[in-house]
C-alpha cells in the first residue's frame, strides 16, 4: 500500500506496487496511518517535510468507482475517509511536497493539490479532472482547492469543463505545478532538495500549519461537508 521512509529531516510517504493507487478506505487509511506516524515523530514538528510520491504508472488515479459502486454505504465512507485525508494535508504541521510521477486523475489530481508543492515528471503522465467525460459531478470541496490552487479561470475552465489532459510542461506554464523534471527519480530528487530547503528555515510546525489552515480557511470548511448522497445514484 505505502511505505515511510525517514532521511534527515525529510519523511518520505511512497505509494507502492504497479497498480492505478486507487482511493478506496484501504489505501486512504494506510496513507492516514504513516501521517499519523509522522506527527508523532518528536523531531518531525520543525526543521521537517513531508513528500509524497507513487511507484508506477500512475500517481493516483482516482477514486476506486468499481469498489463503491456495490453499495451507497461504501461511496459514503470513501468520501468521508478522502475529505478527512485531504483535511489532514492542508493541515499538516510542516511543508508538504507532492512528487507527480505518474497520471493524477480526478481525486488523485486532488490529492496532488493538497499539498503545499507540487513537483511533476515531464517524460510521463498527465493532471486530469475526468468527472465531465464520465458523468460525475465534482464535489464542492475539490472545486473549492481548485480555485485556490488554480488561480487563471481559462485554466480553470479547462481542468473543470473540458477535463484537459495536461503535461507536466504545460502545468508548469499554466501554474498549476512549480517544478517539472526529465524522469520520475529526478522528480523524487528535486522534492528531496526542495524539502530539505524548506526544513533548514526551522520553522515552527506548529505555527506553519496553523498559517496554511488560516489562508485555506474557506477550502476546508467545503471539506468537511458531505455531498455524497447527491452523487449515490451517478454512481452506483
């Protein structure tokens, strides 16, 4: 599912395995189980970041539909779980860096943008909102951590209503990401580095999360409400 690697003062979240890391209650808890682990590092609430990054084809693909599709009780928990972990990142006590080294798709785009940079291959992949092309709504909340993290509207209005398929070059250009790099080991390398500038400031956990709680207030007011049930029928 993933692992957690600790070096220096960097903690290191990898999704594991050649699958599409579909967001279903499993992995969401297990990746909720290593930030657990990292918030009760004693040394992990100044001079740290967190990176995420994924083994594979694909960053994230979203979430697992064929899984929740068997009961509404299981599209209602998978939100729940995902807004919980989405609310968990933007509130994180130190920076945290998405490293994009495969497709980040719908939810997986998302999760992506719940950090605080996010890093991206050029050789592979792509960022995708595919709800249009499938028939789905896109919650309020992720529209919410688009518009704060997406800031032209035509850019917008590409992501969200001709579900753009876009490059690693092309989201640099866009600003959608920061930084974009020639194979998944640079990308995880330009993170390492990017992180350990960040932790060398020594700033107080405690304080940076509070600061990014406090500019992200409106987006995770959206996270905690839950829209599942206007979804259910789509769905299932």
């Amino acid at each position: 599912m993933c692992t957690l690697e600790k070096r220096g003062n960097l903690f290191i979240l990898t999704l594991t395995g050649e699958d599409q890391h579909r967001l279903n209650p499993t992995l969401i808890d297990a990746i909720r189980s290593v930030l657990k682990q990292v918030r009760a590092d004693p040394n992990s609430h100044s001079s740290s970041a967190l990176i995420t990054t994924a083994q594979g084809k694909f960053f994230s693909n979203g979430f697992d539909l064929a899984w929740a599709r068997s009961s509404p009780d299981r599209l209602r928990l998978m939100s729940s779980e995902f807004r919980a972990l989405a609310t968990e990142l933007l509130s994180f006590p130190m920076p945290t860096i998405a490293a994009v080294t495969g497709h980040a798709s719908a939810a997986g785009f998302i999760l992506a943008l719940s950090h605080d940079y996010v890093l991206m291959r050029n050789d592979r992949g792509f960022l995708h909102m595919s709800e249009v092309d499938i028939g789905l709504k896109i919650p309020t909340c992720f529209l919410a951590l688009i518009r704060s993290k997406i800031g032209n509207p035509i850019t917008r209005r590409d992501v969200v209503l001709r579900a753009a398929k876009i490059t690693a070059k092309e989201a640099v250009e866009k600003e959608i990401i920061d930084r974009a790099y020639h194979s998944a080991e640079e990308t995880v390398k330009g993170a390492a580095t990017l992180g350990e500038e960040l932790a060398k400031k020594g700033w107080n956990g405690q304080v940076y999360g509070e600061n990014r709680m406090a500019l992200m207030k409106d987006v995770l007011e959206k996270f905690g409400v839950d829209e599942t049930m206007e979804d259910i029928n789509k769905v299932l």
